[in-house]
C-alpha cells in the first residue's frame, strides 16, 4: 500500500467474492445512463489487498438511491449471501481530502470509487466491532501500513469524531476505541488528547489564522447602514 500522502493504484481481484457482486450490481444498473459509485467499508480491502478477506455486503453510495434496481436484482440483504448495502453519504466518516487518496475503476456504464485503505480503516473507528480490528491487522500485515504516524495524522484529519455524540446517535466512544486499536496494533498506549486532539485543533485554528478575534474586530469597526 502506498504511503498516506500518496493515492491507491491496486490491482483489482474482481473474481473475489464482492468483485463478483459489484459486477452483479452494474447489470442491475439501467445501461442507458451513466452512473458513479463510492464503494467502502471491507469490500476494497478485499479487492485490493487480500481476496481472502471476507464480509457480508458490499457497502456502496450512490447519488440517487439504487435500492429498488438491487431489490429487483436480488442483490439486498436477505436476497443474497453476500448482498449489496445501499448507504447514504454521512455512513462514510471520513476526511474532506479522502478523494485524492482514492482509486478509480470503470465497469462499463459504471464509475467505482474505492477509497484508499487508510480512510476506509479510519471510517471505522467510530465502531470498532471485532471485524474492524481484523481489518485493521489484516491491512498491517499486508503491507506494513498504516505507520503508528500514518494512523495519527490519519486521525487528526477526522479529530471531530471525538466530539460528544447528538443524543439521538447510537452509542460509541472513539477516544477509547483508539486506546484499544493502539493496544492491538502497536502493543502501547496511546493519550487521545495530547497525541491527536490537541494537535489537530492547533493546526486548525492556524490554518484558520488565530482565534477570530481579528475578525470580530473588524465587524465592530464596521458601521450599520442608515435606517431607512
């Protein structure tokens, strides 16, 4: 796998067993127009990385909702074994800059968009079920990657999931997932705060040039137009 900095060229397995169901799911897709699709979750890491790693669905985005073209194609859940998730945008927890990282493939009438593998195995902090933390290994032994420097500035580009969740949000603690990814992964313990936080909220408040107040000086200098 490529650096962080760099975007992901694999080559593609697409006789792997979610290889397989995309194909199922560009026949599915009406030929007669054009159509784009973020592919996430495992099933990249599968294609590109080990075919042998195995996941029920492929988790795909799509600008409008193809549910009843899989429906029709016995591709959702409860229809196939390994079945198509139609997802919106917000599943995808990831950096704004994700896009330069990602790979592009084209099935006939079809775009695919494949995240690169650190973004895919960040997206999944926020949960960190047992299949999360095997994708994490499965990924380092792999290749190497992601670096315990690689995973920080990884982090610290999505530093808002360690902000309070809304109450209507299902449960999650990513501070303490991260404890337990550091543990598993590089057999130490890792302060989410000073390490990650901190540093990430500093370099925003820089990239933002100060703290604002420049600017509330600014608006207060700035006169009201005259009542009419």
């Amino acid at each position: 796998m490529p650096s962080f900095e760099q975007p992901w060229r694999p080559e593609i397995d697409w006789n792997a067993p979610a290889g397989r169901v995309i194909d199922q799911l560009v026949d599915a897709l009406p030929p007669d127009r054009p159509w784009e699709l973020i592919v996430f979750g495992s099933s990249p890491l599968q294609l590109g990385i080990d075919a042998s790693f195995l996941s029920g669905d492929v988790d795909v985005i799509s600008a409008e909702d193809i549910t009843e073209h899989c429906r029709a194609a016995g591709l959702l859940k409860g229809q196939a074994p390994i079945y198509v998730e139609p997802c919106v945008v917000t599943a995808f927890t990831v950096s704004p800059d994700w896009f330069v990282r990602a790979c592009h493939f084209r099935r006939r009438h079809v775009a695919l968009i494949f995240p690169h593998p650190i973004d895919i195995l960040v997206s999944k902090i926020k949960r960190l079920e047992e299949k999360d933390l095997r994708a994490f290994q499965m990924v380092r032994s792999r290749t190497g990657h992601p670096t315990e420097s690689e995973l920080i500035e990884a982090l610290r580009r999505v530093v808002d999931i360690y902000r309070p969740n809304f109450d209507e949000e299902s449960a999650g603690n990513p501070a303490h997932n991260t404890q337990i990814l550091w543990r598993e992964m590089f057999g130490k313990d890792i302060d989410v705060r000073q390490t990650i936080i901190t540093p990430a909220l500093t370099e925003r408040r820089r990239s933002y040039g100060g703290d604002g107040t420049g600017l509330r000086r600014t608006l207060r200098r700035i006169e009201p137009p005259p009542a009419v």
